[in-house]
C-alpha cells in the first residue's frame, strides 16, 4: 500500500527533501537524489504519492529525468 505524502518545505534542496520523506515514509530515495542538488523555493505535497512528489520536485526546478 502506497502511503500518501503530506508535507511542505521552503528553501531546501532536492536532496535534502528527499532526504527527509525518506526519514519520515521509510522509503529509499537514493535512486531519485541529484549528483548536483538544486534549491527548491517553496514545494507543498498534499495527499500525494512518492512518484508525483518526484515529478513535482524535478519539474520545480526545471530538470527532466524518467520516473
């Protein structure tokens, strides 16, 4: 069963997200972090999947990578 996200961050980093849904999900975001982190002004999640969070996250900040 896929637990649904519900969180909000302003001025943090694409990894540093991850890394902080990982903590809180239990999930493995090691497979979606950057090999060059980008800032995030401000992201809000609300009642979604760890796949929409990825797409939300990556659309952001303008990067493209298949999820």
């Amino acid at each position: 069963m896929n637990r649904l996200i519900v969180e909000s961050y302003n001025n943090s980093s694409i990894n540093r997200i991850l890394d902080d849904i990982g903590k809180k999900y239990s999930i493995d975001t090691s497979k979606e972090k950057l090999s060059e982190d980008m800032e995030v002004q401000e992201v809000k999640f609300k009642y979604r999947t760890y796949s929409e969070c990825i797409r939300i996250l990556y659309k952001s900040v303008g990067y493209m990578k298949a999820v």
